[in-house]
C-alpha cells in the first residue's frame, strides 16, 4: 500500500490559509502538492501522473471528487444515541471495553467504530487507528480533528470522543510486528468484505481505495501477543475464518450479516 499516486491541492476560491495547510497536509503524507491556479482537477492530475487528488476548500473541508469520499461519523451518530439510551452496541460488547482501556483498531476507515470505542474508554482511555491506504487515513484524520464540531451536541460529543483516537497510516501486520507483548487491551479488525455491501454506502466509497490484505493466522498470532485482553474481527456470521482460526466464541444479532469473532488472550496458545 499505498497502489496509487496521490497529491493535494486546494480549490480555486481558497486563501492562504488553506494553501498552507493543504501544503502541511501533503508534507506529512509526502505526496506533491499542487498550487491549484485556476487549473481543473483532471489537468493537475494529467500534470503529475496522479491517480488521486485530495482538495481542500476554502470553508476547510477536505474531500475528494472523483471517486467522491469525504470524512462523516456515517453510524457513529446513531449508535451513540442508541448507546446514550441505554441500547447495546454489538461491537461494545464483543470487545468489553470500559473505562481506562487502549484500544488498537487495525482497519480504521472512517473511524465510526474507532469513535465508539473512545467513548467506551472515556477520556481515561485511547484509542489507535491504522490505516493502511494514506488518502482514506488524511480523510479520516483531518475529519476527526476538524469536522466533527459540525457533528457534535450534549448527546454525541463527538469533538471530545474524537480526541481520544489517534490516527496513524500504517498496514497492521506492519503495525503489530513492531509492537511489544501485551501492548493493548484489545485489537480490533473490521477488513474490507470482498464483495460490495449495498447496505454500506459510506464504505462502498472506500472501495477503490482500500486496503485488501487478509486477516488470516498470522496476523491473528501477532495481534494476540501484542492484546492483553482479546482480538476481535468483524466478519459474515457465516465466515469459515471464525472456525479455521478457532474463535473463542462469537457475538452476533438476531437479523444482521455479521458477527464478532472474539479470541480470549488467556485461553489461546498463540505460539502453536
Ligand atoms: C471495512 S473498513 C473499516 C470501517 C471502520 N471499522 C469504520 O467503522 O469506519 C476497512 C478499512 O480498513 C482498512 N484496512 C484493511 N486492511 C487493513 C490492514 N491490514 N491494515 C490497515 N488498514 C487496513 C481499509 O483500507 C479500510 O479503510
């Protein structure tokens, strides 16, 4: 990762401000960044052989045109409200956090789940995101830190519940190797399906630029040493992954596609 050439640029209205940033942002990700100049998207892109271009606008919002993807809380907002009035979340419970607790998501995305695990760990906790496709972690990132106060009220918090996720453009198996023993209470893994789920627009926009990689032994005997609590993977109920690689149970609801592998660190030899 990342299979693609991508750069920054601002849009044609912005100021100094957004150029600065825009240039910041391209800085971090070692990508060029492109002086805009009342020059069209396609015609930058042709310029420097780039598959992808990231904008920023003058209103600092940061999206993509073609395929269009910009950050949002997608379900983060209704879960927490359904959360607020004291509903279940399946992937709270799959992953049992509580206060205090550090949490690494291996397959940040758009951080809705990410989000709802930060306001399970509360401002004791943290929470970490990897992401190994750099466009989807600037997004990401640049939404947590600077678009969620259109999306916050006394219910959602979500400026105060976003400052507890870090985010890091990094692959996981990467991530982990480097990891010492026992690093996080719980690792977490929600990897791209195959197939495209209709339901999930908000991921279906990720899709060409997404990362594939395989959630297969390996990565679970590596995100096991590095838990102190358990794994978990988001997967089809019906995933041959949960037996093959011998979950220690699954969570799953009534009517939904999918369910939560959990692997218990204390009943795992992961050095089989
Ligand atoms: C299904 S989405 C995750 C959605 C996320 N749980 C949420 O609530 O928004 C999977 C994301 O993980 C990323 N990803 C997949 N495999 C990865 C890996 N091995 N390392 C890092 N990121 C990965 C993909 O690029 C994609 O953005």
């Amino acid at each position: 990762m990342p299979g693609y050439r991508w750069g920054v640029t601002t849009s044609t209205k912005s100021g100094r401000d957004q150029v600065e940033k825009a240039l910041e942002l391209a800085g971090r990700y070692n990508v060029p960044y492109m002086p805009r100049e009342r020059l069209s998207l396609s015609h930058l892109k042709a310029d420097r052989g780039l598959d992808y271009l990231l904008t920023l606008d003058r209103d600092c919002h940061l999206f993509m045109e073609e395929p269009p993807l910009h950050w949002h809380p997608s379900m983060a907002i209704p879960r927490l409200r359904q959360i607020a009035a004291g509903k279940p979340d399946i992937f709270l419970t799959a992953a049992g956090l509580t206060s205090g607790q550090q949490v690494l998501d291996c397959t940040l995305g758009l951080a809705a789940d990410a989000l709802v695990a930060a306001w399970a760990v509360g401002e004791e906790g943290k929470v970490l995101g990897l992401e190994a496709s750099p466009i989807i972690a600037a997004i990401t990132d640049w939404g947590l830190r600077r678009e969620t106060p259109q999306f916050d009220s006394k219910k959602t918090p979500l400026v105060a519940i976003a400052r507890r996720i870090s985010v890091l453009s990094a692959e996981a198996l990467d991530y982990l190797r480097g990891q010492e023993a026992d690093s996080w209470d719980v690792v977490y893994f929600d990897p791209m399906f195959r197939a495209a789920n209709h339901q999930s627009s908000g991921i279906n926009n990720l899709r060409p630029l997404a990362c594939y990689a395989p959630f297969d032994q390996e990565v679970l005997t590596e995100a096991l040493r590095v838990s102190r609590r358990r794994v978990v993977l988001k997967e089809r109920w019906f995933s041959p992954l949960f037996k093959k690689l011998e979950a220690t149970r699954l969570e799953k609801t009534k009517y939904g596609p999918v369910a939560y592998g959990i692997w218990e660190k204390e009943r795992y030899t992961y050095d089989k």
